[in-house]
C-alpha cells in the first residue's frame, strides 16, 4: 500500500491547484491510516487491506479517541480521495473492492452509529453544524443591526466560517496579515512558512469593517491587531465568545452560537465542496 499512497501524493504534487498544507494534511491523513493498520494487522499493509470493514475499523477507532469533527471529517475526505485514485488507476486488490465512490462516506457513517454508541451524548453535540436558514438568520440579523460594533461581528462571523479558523487564530491576526487585493490571508503555520487562506465572501466583510467599524473603537493607531474589542486592544478568545453568544441570541437561535459550531459548518461546507479543510 506504501507504493499506492506515494503515487497518489505524488499525482497531488503535479496538480497546481493544492496548496501545500492540502498535501500535508492528505500526507498525514494516510500516514495515520497506514500507521493503524500497520498496528492492528501486525505486518505492513498490503492495497487488499484496503477494505470497507478495515476503513471502518479506523474510523471507529478514530470515534472512540474522541477526535473532533473537523478532524474526522477531513480523514474522511483523504480516504475517499485516496480510494477514487485507486478505482481510477484500475488498481485491484486480491479481494474484491466494492466500485462504490462513496465506500468512505458509508464508512463513515457506521462509524458514527456504532463506534460512539459509549459517547453518543458527546458525540452528537461535536457534529452541531449551522443550517443554511440559521446562516440565513444571523446574517439577516446582522443586517438589521445599527449598533457600531456590528461590522466587526459581522466579519468575525463570516471569517470563521469560510475560512475554518480556530478561534485562537482569528485572535491572533494582524492588518499586516491581509492582502485583500488578493482576497487571501495570511496564517501563522509551524509547518508552512508562508500560508495563505482564501478570504472567499469574508473580504467584503472584513473591508467594510476597516471603513466603518474598526474606527468606532478607541484605540491606538499603531494597533497591530485586524479585530480588537471595545477598549481598543485586540480581541480575546473569550471576546469572540461572548460575541457571537450575544448574536446567536438575537438570531433566536436555538443553542448558544459558538466558534467551533461555526467551526465544524466550515469543515462540512468544504468537504462538501471537495476543499480539504484547514
């Protein structure tokens, strides 16, 4: 299987459209996959190990070690991708492979049913994901807003969710890290020296904050941060918590609006759309 993986990211590497935390992450992903059946099978793996009850397997394993969603999700996508390759370069294993391009995504979904059924209460609440009518909702309910400090929520809001930003980097962004000419962002990555997010519909939000909102807050000129709060330093984590708490209850939604909810649509929103997540 070691020999599959590598030309399947190096097929990656000839395509210009993945950056290079996408292929680290996919380099990753499989590297996590390899290294556990490597463990349970007590022997390297071989392409016929690469099989629905092996693939669930994992990702129960993955359940039941509580990672997170944005986490599960994006291994999810990886090994979908991995397993289109193979079925497009007509590998074959010594057992038949199901030619089903959604193998992971059934997978994934027994996983969920069964692997957490010790944890469903944790479970179902890491999976809490915005509607498209409660995106709808805040967004509206941002629009309807006359208060100062709207713009800057506004933005905050939909950076987090095009982006997948964690909160502590959103917190940690600085002006100097925009180049909205260029609609992307830059982000501080102990893997990646220079990495650039796109800013998708974020930019109009951020660009608009610059104009009308940041310049309501008092604060000092030389103030690297892009967000800052209402005493003009730059926002904390528990700033943004208390933000978006206090719109998700104007919006009347019905659980209390966090950055990892926002988070965790993100994730979906981009596997959906084939973009590995952050």
């Amino acid at each position: 299987m070691e020999a599959e993986i590598q030309a399947f990211l190096s097929s990656l590497e000839t395509q210009s459209a993945y950056s290079k935390s996408t292929l680290l992450a996919y380099r990753g992903d499989l590297r996590d996959f390899f290294t556990y059946l490597k463990g349970n099978l007590q022997r390297s793996p071989t392409l016929a190990d690469f099989q629905p009850q092996n693939i669930e397997a994992y990702l129960n394993d993955q359940v039941l070690h509580g990672k997170r969603m944005n986490t599960l999700l994006r291994r999810r996508a990886t090994l979908r991708k991995f397993d289109l390759f193979l079925h497009h370069r007509g590998y074959s294993a010594s057992q038949p492979r199901p030619q089903d391009s959604n193998l992971v995504d059934k997978m994934f979904s027994g996983a969920a049913r069964s692997g957490a059924a010790c944890s469903r209460a944790a479970w179902s609440q890491s999976i809490n994901i915005l509607s498209p009518e409660e995106i709808h909702t805040v967004l509206t309910t941002f629009q309807e807003s006359r208060r100062p400090a709207t713009s800057r929520d506004r933005a905050i809001f939909i950076t987090l969710l095009e982006t997948g930003l964690s909160v502590s980097a959103l917190v940690s962004l600085n002006l100097n890290d925009l180049d909205l000419r260029a609609g992307r962002i830059h982000i501080q990555s102990p893997q990646i020296e220079h990495l650039w997010l796109s800013l998708g519909a974020a930019g109009e939000a951020i660009e608009t904050y610059l104009q009308q909102g940041r310049r309501e807050f008092y604060h000092s000129l030389d103030e690297p941060a892009l967000f800052i709060s209402q005493i003009g330093s730059r926002i904390t984590r528990q700033g943004v918590w208390l933000v978006l708490s206090h719109w998700g209850q104007l919006a009347q939604l019905p659980f209390t609006l966090s950055p990892r909810i926002i988070r965790n649509t993100s994730v979906v929103q981009m596997v959906k759309s084939g973009r590995p997540p952050h």
